[in-house]
C-alpha cells in the first residue's frame, strides 16, 4: 500500500523533512495512554525539566517499547514502518528506538538547534524520525528544521537539551547560531493536528521553542527507523540513548533484539 505520495518522498529526500497528514490519526488516544503509563513510571534514562517558574516541565524518555503494549503495537501494527520504508526508498526498516517528548503548559524551555546524527550509535544513509503530534500544534510551538541541512556534508557537536555538552573531546564543530542568522535558511514548520507528523533526516537540524500555551499540552511519540544499510557505530564518547547492552562491533549490521524488525512483517 502507497502510505505516502511521489511529492512527499521527493520532499523528504531533498529538504530533510515533510508533513504527512492524518497519517495516525487512528493511534492518538492509545499512544496518549502509552504515555501517561510512561510518565507514571519514566525509565531511568528519562530527562525531566521543570520551568523555571514551576508552572510546566519538559519531559522526555526513550526506548520503553518493550515496557508499553501502546508504543509495540503502534510500532508493529500502524502505517508507520511502511511510510518509513518508502521515504527513505529501503526495502526493510529497523527501530533505532521511540522517544517520547511533553511540553507541559507553561514550559519555557526550548528544542535547542540540532541534528540527531552525532548522539546516535548508528550509521547510514537511509534514516528517518517520524513525529507523531498527539495534541494540536500551532505554528508557534512547532518543531522547525532548516531545509536541505542533511545534505550540507557537516555533523555538528551533540550537546544535551539543558545544553551541556553530551561528552568532550568529539572533535564536531558547534551548531550554528539558526536563530541569528534565520534570513540565511529556508526555515520549515507545520500548524500539526493530532495524528498528523512530521517525518525528518537524523541529519536535518531542527529546534522547537518552548510551550507558553494556556491550558495546552504538546505530547509527541517520535519513532527512529533506519533501512537496509544501518551499521552499529561506536563513538569517541557516551550516546543517547546509551544501549548498555549491546555488544555489536563498529560497523556491524545493526541487528538484534534491541532493534526489531518492523518492515516487511514476517509471519
């Protein structure tokens, strides 16, 4: 089945991101329980972010699949792994892992400017974030990406969101200053509806500003899907998420019980 059209893999493949509408307008309410689950009982690699007044918080946890039915079945069972499969042209898909991001009502911290590539211990072309709004998302709030940034050729310093470093040493240069220099980048966000997502490079630099809205959430399930050339990937430092377990060597074929294959389904 065509998930998605000719326009939209060719927007993915040339900017780094594209919206796909109501695409999972059928997994809102039951990734909504997933994540009230989860921030019932976060993981202990959760990052929990009060605003500073004490009037919302970031929160943002990753690699529960296995802990919340509603994160495996959306994964396993929505249009989810096939739309990957067909922006990023693979014949198979892997998680990398989920991510869960809220953005309380009154929270003044923002997405600093990044790409995921340089936190990740995975290489390989053919990657794509789907980010599923599970609440209404205005322009104002959205997360926005800078068109056409993965294919710059450059991997910038991964810094965590309360913007310490994520290890020294790495050698990567800093991110650009986006937000001074706005007028130089074809800047790209979308108002998102529940079920409605944005799907992007790991290489395409993205922020989002905080969430100052009254009375209004912004909970999001972002899932990491890489394709057929996806090889394990040591790094100079500590990644995120961390995968303690895994004993894969560089350059492996990224494989195992860590990173289900959701695409083709087998029997």
């Amino acid at each position: 089945m065509q998930r998605v059209d000719a326009a939209q893999i060719r927007d993915f493949q040339q900017d780094g991101a594209v919206a796909l509408r109501g695409l999972f307008q059928d997994w809102v309410e039951p990734l909504r329980a997933g994540i009230e689950r989860n921030m019932a009982s976060p993981s202990a690699g959760a990052r929990i972010y009060p605003a500073k007044d004490g009037s919302g918080l970031f929160f943002g946890d990753y690699c529960n699949w296995s802990r919340f039915p509603e994160y495996d079945d959306f994964l396993r069972h929505s249009p989810l792994a096939e739309a990957g499969a067909q922006l990023m042209g693979a014949r198979s898909v892997r998680l990398f892992h989920e991510h869960v991001l809220v953005k309380e009502p009154g929270t003044d911290m923002p997405t600093p400017w990044h790409h995921d590539q340089p936190y990740y211990s995975v290489d390989g072309g053919q990657n794509c974030s789907v980010w599923v709004a599970l609440d209404s998302v205005p322009r104002d709030t959205a997360v926005e990406f800078v068109a056409g940034s993965h294919r710059w050729g450059r991997w910038f310093r991964p810094e965590r969101f309360d913007r310490t470093a994520l290890y020294e040493g790495d050698g990567l240069e800093a991110v650009p200053d986006i937000e001074a220099e706005r007028g130089r980048y074809r800047v790209l966000a979308w108002d998102l509806e529940p079920g409605d997502a944005v799907a992007f490079h790991f290489l395409t630099l993205h922020g989002a500003p905080g969430n100052r809205a009254t009375g209004r959430r912004r909970r999001a399930f972002s899932a990491r899907l890489v394709g057929d050339d996806a090889r394990w990937a040591v790094r100079k430092g500590r990644t995120s998420p961390p995968f303690p377990g895994v004993t894969l060597a560089h350059g492996d074929p990224l494989q195992g019980p860590e990173f289900p294959l959701l695409y083709p389904q087998t029997a």
